[in-house]
C-alpha cells in the first residue's frame, strides 16, 4: 500500500502540556480528543509530590490528592480546549476516583451546555475482585463538544445496527419493523406542535392508511396511552407522499383495544452510509472490548509491556462518531491504543484519519516487564507499538519535537 502524504500517526515526547501550548502556538487544532489520564488511584499519579506543597489546604490528604490531580488536569484540559476545532469533541477516561471532579472540571472549561454523555464503559466484567465492597466491572466517559450547536459528532453507530431488531419482512425480503406513527414524547403534543395534530384514515383489516376518508376506513386521531390527545410523528403532506410506508394496526393498549397507525421503518443496509444505530450510554465489554483483550492486544504487537491500556474496539467506536478525515489528539497516549486505533479504522473504512499521539518520558518500572524488554520509558513504548503499526498496518509513521523539527531520526518510517 502507498503511503499517505501525511502519516497516519505521529508521536512527540513531552510533557503534553508543553506540547499543547506548542501545538496552539503552531495555530494547530483537532477534530477529536480522547484522553485516558492517570486515574489518581494513589499509585499511578507522578504528580503529587510536585503539586502536594501547593495543594495542601488543611483539608487532609483525600482532599489534598483531588485538589493536586484538578491542579494538573486544568491547565491540560484548558490547552486541549484551545486546540479542539469548533466542531470537535472531546472523550475522557476516567473511573470512580476523579469522575465526580473531573465532570465539575469539564463543565467549568467546555461548558455544562456542551455536555453530552457519561458514557458507563464495562471494561471489567468479571468485575474487580481485590478488595473489599463491591466488584467494580465498569469506569467512564465523559463526552463534550467544543461547541454542542455546531458539533459534527454524530452520536451512532454502523457495527450496532441488529437485524433482529427488525423483525417483519416483505414480499420482496426487504426487512422492517413497526413504529408508532404517534409522537411518544410528551412534549410534543396539540399544543406545542399543532399542525401535527389532524385525523388520518386507517382500515385495520387491509393495513391500508390515507390522509382522506375511503370506503372501509375508521377514522383515527393521535392519542396517547391513557386517551389524551397526542401528534403524529409525520405532517399531512409527508403521509400524502409515502403511504405504502404506513399500515394500520388493531392494537392492546392500556384502555383495551384501539386501532392505531404505525410506520413501516426499513433495514436499509445498502443505502450509502448504511443505517446508524443511535449509541446507547453503557458500552458493553462485548462490543468494545475488555482490559483483558486490551492486553492480548498489546501483548501480540510488543509483549505484555504495559498494565492498563484501553481495548482499540474502544477507541473504534469513538472515532465512529466523527469523520472518517477526522485529526484525532490522545495527550495520555500510554500504549499507543489510540494511534493503533485510527490505523484499524483507516483500514477497515478507507478513511484517512490522523493521530497525534502525546506521552512523557516517565521512566518504566524498575524490574518490570517493560524495563526488562528493554523500555526505559513509557515513551519508548508508545513510538515502539505506533511503529511496529506502521509497519504491519502501514499509514506511515512520523516523530516531531516540539521545535517543530521532523525527526528523521533511524526507525521513522515516512
Ligand atoms: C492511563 S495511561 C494511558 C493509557 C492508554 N490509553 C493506553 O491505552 O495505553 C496514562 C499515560 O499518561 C502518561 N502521562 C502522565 N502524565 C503525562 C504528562 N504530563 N504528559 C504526557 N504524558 C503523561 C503516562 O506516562 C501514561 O502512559
């Protein structure tokens, strides 16, 4: 395969809050963030002794731990902000520990109105059997747009579209399934959207359903399931246009039998695009992936290096919900999943996403199994899985250093 002009992943060694200001300074932005920060579990935050002088505040050491992980979040989360493109949006790991902090923390500097989702992710679905109390199976993400109005997220998918939620079939084999013509929400009823509120004509033994009396038909009004009155879904002139694709229906509704119209919703597989399944807000470790087939993953492309890395099926599905151009940004970079990611979508999809992946130097444990294969730093072993996919996926891979300079140093591969 040719390589694209600009690689699909590129790595820059940091502090990420020097690469942000960096990246802002070169007036670059981004399409899609998505970070997993260290969790402040009180064994995985560098930053405590750094911060602890400034943060303590006489409020203890629970506190002092909350206030020193916010102190280095927010000037991260600022800088992010400033890079993201109106249009973007950000995704945030996080579990327990910091969720309850970091969602007041996005609020503050996204804004509550361009919150969009808490995102339960069952990572762990064993669940976490070590301690005491209950045995935790799931963490976060937490989802804001830069801009919730002008957002190009399109919160769906493709991969989650089930047949078997469509469970009628026409002559021609066409699938389909039923759904309630009637608007179900509340708020849209003869008040708040009057045009929608007028008769239509149905005959329940043919199925058949027009905008005007014919012989056999009853006449049917919208109504909700306790007999107050309710809207269509559809104006006037649309049931005019499509009315093959509505069918009345003798129903069971609470105050007994009543005959109701009901539109004909088509498993359009091939239309371009496909048909998007709206995404729920738990994600199952069936769909996304598991910490444990995270570190298969990790584990069949460099070894078993690194203890918490996210599953790429994860990540998949949120560059799903942007742009296949889309430049994604991961300043928590770890293993480099997100980078691994964007090189399986591009595949799968043709797409021609880009990563810019972002992780310190910070020394690998002594006598672990990262420093024993020979990492000395958790940046060697993000450059080393981006690399080893470059070269088994290809889309190219690039070093820079915050002076702007490209590495072409032994190893870059475009
Ligand atoms: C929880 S891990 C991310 C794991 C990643 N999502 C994966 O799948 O492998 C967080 C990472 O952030 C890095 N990190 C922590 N503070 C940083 C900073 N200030 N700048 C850059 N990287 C940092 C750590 O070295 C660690 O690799």
């Amino acid at each position: 395969m040719a390589e694209p002009a600009e690689p699909w992943n590129t790595f820059v060694e940091g502090d990420n809050l020097e690469v942000l200001t960096w990246l802002a300074g070169r007036g670059e932005s981004v399409d899609l963030i998505y970070i997993d920060p260290p969790y402040n579990t009180g064994n995985d935050f560098a930053y405590r002794d750094d911060f602890r002088d400034r943060a303590e505040n006489g409020r203890g050491p629970r506190a002092s731990r909350h206030q020193a992980w916010l102190a280095m979040m927010r000037p991260r989360l600022a800088a992010a902000h400033a890079v993201l493109r109106e249009t973007g949006a950000i995704f945030v790991s996080i579990d327990d520990n910091e969720v309850a902090h970091l969602r007041l923390l996005l609020d503050e500097i996204f804004g509550e109105e361009n919150f969009l989702a808490q995102v339960v992710v069952n990572l762990n679905p064993k669940g976490r059997q070590l301690g005491r109390g209950f045995a935790t199976s799931h963490e976060y993400l937490l989802v804001y747009a830069r801009d919730a109005r002008a957002t190009v997220l399109e919160a769906s998918s493709a991969d989650d579209v089930d047949d078997r939620d469509f469970p009628h079939t026409d002559p021609t084999g066409r699938r389909f399934r039923h759904l309630p013509l009637r608007n179900t929400n509340k708020k849209f009823n003869p008040v708040t959207a009057r045009t929608l509120h007028y008769p239509l004509w149905g005959d329940p033994e043919t199925g058949r359903v027009a905008a005007a009396p014919f012989t056999g038909a009853v006449e049917i009004s919208p109504v909700f399931g306790d007999g107050t009155p309710a809207v269509w879904r559809w104006s006037r002139p649309l049931v005019e246009q499509r009315p093959e694709d509505l069918v009345c229906r003798t129903i069971k509704g609470r105050l007994g039998e009543r005959v109701d119209v009901f539109q004909r919703d088509w498993l359009h597989r091939d239309t371009p695009g496909g048909r998007r399944k709206k995404l729920r807000t738990i994600w199952l470790a069936e769909e996304v992936g598991s910490t444990d087939t995270a570190v298969a993953e990790l584990k069949e492309i460099l070894g078993h290096v690194f203890e918490s890395p996210k599953p790429t099926g994860l990540v998949r599905r949120i560059l799903g919900t942007m742009p296949d151009d889309a430049v994604v940004l991961d300043f928590f970079a770890g293993s480099g999943t997100t980078g691994h990611a964007v090189a399986l979508a591009n595949l799968a999809d043709g797409g021609t996403r880009r990563c810019l992946s972002v992780n310190s130097a910070e020394p690998t444990r002594e006598g672990s199994n990262a420093r024993n294969a020979g990492y000395a730093t958790v940046a060697d072993i993000t450059r080393a899985r981006l690399r080893a996919v470059a070269e088994r996926l290809g889309g190219g891979f690039r070093e820079e250093r915050p002076t702007g300079v490209p590495d072409d140093a032994p190893g870059a591969l475009s």
